[in-house]
C-alpha cells in the first residue's frame, strides 16, 4: 500500500494486517465483505465525495486489468490513468 499526505495519519500496519486477513477469504466473501462497508462509508461522504471513491475503485480494476496485460512494460507504457493522475497529484 502506498502512502500519501491524505492517508499519513492512518494506521497502515493495521490496515495491511485487515487486508492480508480479508485476502484469506473466498472472492465472494471479499464481495460480501466490500459490500458490507459500503454503506458506512457512504453515510459519511457526500453523494460526491462517494463517487469519486467509487471511481477510484474502478480505476484501480482497470489498472489491475492493465497492469495483467502488459507484464513487465511498467507504469510508463500503461494505457490507464492513475489516481494521482486522475486527482491531480
């Protein structure tokens, strides 16, 4: 996991352990485990805010897809823009 002004006061040793236990999960329990979130996540986000998180999710898929089809080209050669591209980092 990367760090970043907005994420420097989280605790990402803790965050990295709840990842690598979700990770021990089938995908349809990590599906279900994701959509269990969501609405406390929305509930304290604007409409907007939320939307932009949920397209952060889909440009991480897309870079995964991206990153899969291209091995070893590197960030340079990938044709899908990143978050820090996408928020102007």
């Amino acid at each position: 996991m990367t760090t970043s002004r907005e994420t420097e006061g989280m605790n990402h040793p803790k965050i990295r352990e709840l990842v690598d236990q979700a990770i021990g999960l089938s995908a349809d329990e990590r599906q279900t485990l994701v959509k269990g979130l969501i609405p406390s996540i929305a509930r304290e986000l604007s409409p907007t805010q939320f939307q932009t998180f949920i397209d952060g999710l889909r440009i991480k898929g897309e870079r995964f897809y991206d990153a899969k089809e291209h091995p070893g080209e590197g960030r340079a050669a990938r044709n899908i823009r990143g978050e820090r591209e996408v928020e102007g980092r």
